[in-house]
C-alpha cells in the first residue's frame, strides 16, 4: 500500500505534537479560583485602620517641614507621604480581601482612586526645588473621599475621628 504525501505530512506533523507533549484536544480552562470569605467586621475594620492610618500620620511632618523653612525636610516628608499613599491604594485594590456586607465596593474603590490622586500630588512636591513652588501644587477634592470614609467607619464600627482611631 503506497501512502500518499499529504497522508505522510500529517502523520508527521502529529508526531511532532506529540513528541512536544502538544495534543490536538482542546486544553481544559483554569477552574475558577473561589472568591475570598468576607472579613468580619473586626478583621475589616483593622485593615481598614492598617491602610490609612499610616498616610494619615505623615501631614505633620509635612507641615513641619513647610513651617521650618526646610526643603530637605519637606520633599523627604512629601516622599513619605507618597509612598504611604501608593501603599493605601495597593491596599483597598487588592483582590485578595472581600469586604463585608456593610461596606460598598464603590466606597472602598473612591478611597482607592483618592489614593491615588494623592500620591501623584505628592509626588510633584518631591520635585520642588523652592519651598514656595508646593503651593503650585494642586490636590485633589477630597469631599467623595471623606464621605466615603465616614460611611466605611460607621459601617465598621470605628470611631468618625481619624486621629482617635489611628491613636
């Protein structure tokens, strides 16, 4: 029997995708990953805490710096500041945390994009190079942030006061 080369063509070709450890049946897709549990109430407000308490401690320093007349100081404050903010936006974009019920994932990604927002402010004062250049600086509007915030903190239970709650 005289096989013909089309039929030669094929059989190698199949050969081939074996011997690569490829096969012609279709590849099963990935089975989804099961979305986290909720946080409880404490867990969420702890994170909650763990995220902005941090960049809410650096505007003192900030604003010491601005009051002393000192650059260094103040673009090293700005620096701080823009990172902690970066890291508050990582934070409320993670996808490895579900919030519980109480709390809008509208609300937690406002306060994402205001993160945001504020850290690439900060990040234009550490580019000042005269302390009177940071008032060119604009910030962003932070009323859907704040109210956002105190919608978060009621619904976890945590004192409206950022200063009471981040001690």
């Amino acid at each position: 029997m005289k096989t013909s080369p089309l039929r030669a063509l094929v059989v190698v070709a199949l050969s081939v995708l074996a011997l690569a450890g490829c096969t012609l049946a279709p590849t099963p897709s990935p089975s989804p990953t099961a979305a986290p549990e909720p946080m409880s109430i404490e867990q969420a407000g702890q994170y909650y805490l763990d995220t902005v308490c941090p960049s809410n401690a650096v505007a003192g320093a900030l604003s010491e710096a601005y009051a002393a007349d000192d650059l260094g100081a103040f673009t090293t404050a700005a620096a701080t500041a823009r990172d902690a903010y970066k890291a508050s936006a990582t934070r409320f974009a993670s996808t490895d945390v579900t919030w519980p019920d109480p709390v809008t994932v509208a609300d937690i990604l406002v306060l994402r994009d205001a993160s945001i927002a504020l850290a690439t402010a900060y990040e234009e004062l550490t580019k000042i190079v005269a302390l009177d250049e940071a008032n060119s600086v604009s910030f962003p509007d932070g009323a859907k942030a704040g109210e956002a915030s105190q919608r978060i903190r009621t619904a976890l239970d945590l004192s409206s006061d950022p200063e009471v709650s981040c001690g």
